[in-house]
C-alpha cells in the first residue's frame, strides 16, 4: 500500500509532476516574506539611506568649504581687491587696473562654479560605494537552530497541541532504536539513558545528540523502561 498522501489541492496521487503543493508553497512564501519582512526592509532602507545622503552631503560640505577657502585666500592676494570690495564693486581706480581686476575676479568666480559642480558630482558618484558601506552595517540573525523558540514554537496557543519538531525526531530514533534492539535481541544501548536525560532535560541547551554505532549484543544494563518493549 502506497502510504504518501496524496497531493493536498487537486487530491491526486503525489507525483513528483504535481505541481499544485510546490506553487502553493511559493505563494505562500512571498506573502509571508511581504508581511515579515516589508516594513522592516523599509525601515532598514530609510536609514541606509538617510545615513548615506548626511555623508555625502558632509564629504561635499568639506570639500566645497576648502575650496571656498582657497578661492577666498587667492582673491585676497589680488592688488585692489580689498578697495573693490569696500567700494561694492565700483572701486575709485584706474581702469587700466580695474579691467585686469574684474577679469581675474570673474575667472575666479568661474573656477569656483566648475569646482563646487565636480565636488558634487564625484559625491554623489560615491552613492553606490556609500549605500554598501551602511547596508553591511545591518546585522541580520538567525536564531541558533537549537533554540527553544526554534525547537518548539508555541503554535499550541493556536489550538493544537504542537510537541516541536525536536519530539517528533527523537521518538522516531526511540522507535528505530526499540526496534533494532527487538530484533538483535539485545537491551537498548547504555547510552540510551544518557540521550534520553539529554532529550528530555538538556535539550534546549546544546546540539543534538550525535548518533552513536549499535553496541555489541552484550549484557549491558537496559534503563528501566525498556523491559516494557521486549515483552519480558
Ligand atoms: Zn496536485
């Protein structure tokens, strides 16, 4: 008797060509995905993004600013620029050196105009490189494998009774080791007592136990409970 059920939205016999259980799956994926993660992305975005667009904006703040500077410093340097300016512009000298003046001071001002475009261009052009630099900055955890949470998540509230996946695996290893034991005729491993200590109360705490090879037919003490499966 085939025991797999069958597929659980058109009820035929699960084929590997059914395609219904695995494009249900994948909906039921991207919704979960969108309702987990939809604000969080965003909320992760807008301070990526706000931190990202204040560095930029200090990194052409500074450079602007020295540039300012130096424009400022070269101007200072020119003859009769301090009289142009206490004169607004309309300084009482010569025009033979007021022409020089004025050419040199809209160059001047020309420069400063390219210089503070290419100060913002190459800032801006650093936003790919900045925009990784705040995105590494997030951490996203995975919760260790072992954890309570993981092992057992509290679906009982929903209704049902739910032991965890963690119950689930470890009374089939129960099952398979009763079995193998009936069938060898030997007691269950002495480590049986061990795991089943571990499983029961130390199971939160570390990895899983690592599956050990048959004892020996031998004469080891079996724990307690296991005179109840062999029918003594
Ligand atoms: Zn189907």
């Amino acid at each position: 008797m085939d025991e797999s059920p069958n597929c659980a939205i058109c009820n035929g016999p699960a084929t590997p060509e059914c395609p219904c259980e695995s494009d249900r799956l994948q909906i039921a994926v991207k919704q979960a995905e969108d309702r987990a993660m939809q604000a969080r992305l965003q909320e992760i975005r807008d301070w990526v993004v706000s931190h990202a667009r204040q560095h930029i904006l200090n990194a052409f703040e500074r450079l602007s600013s020295a540039r300012k500077q130096s424009t400022a410093q070269y101007l200072g340097s020119l003859p009769y620029y301090s009289v142009y300016v206490q004169y607004s512009g309309r300084p009482p000298i010569h025009p033979m050196h007021l022409a020089p003046l004025q050419a040199q001071i809209s160059e001047a001002h020309a420069d400063l105009k390219r210089g503070i475009d290419a100060d913002w261009r190459s800032s801006v052009l650093r936003y790919p490189e900045v925009l990784d630099y705040f995105y590494s900055l997030v951490e996203l955890r995975l919760p260790s494998p072992t954890s309570p949470r993981v092992m057992e998540p509290p679906f009982a509230t929903a209704g049902y009774a739910d032991a965890g996946y963690g119950h689930v695996r470890v009374k089939k290893e129960k099952k398979k080791r009763r079995e193998r034991s009936e069938r060898e005729g030997s007691a269950a491993p002495p480590d049986y007592a061990r795991e089943h200590m571990y499983t029961v109360a130390g199971r939160m705490r570390g990895p899983p136990p690592v599956p050990t090879p048959p004892i020996q037919p031998g004469y080891p003490t079996p724990p307690p409970n296991a005179y109840y499966n062999h029918g003594y």
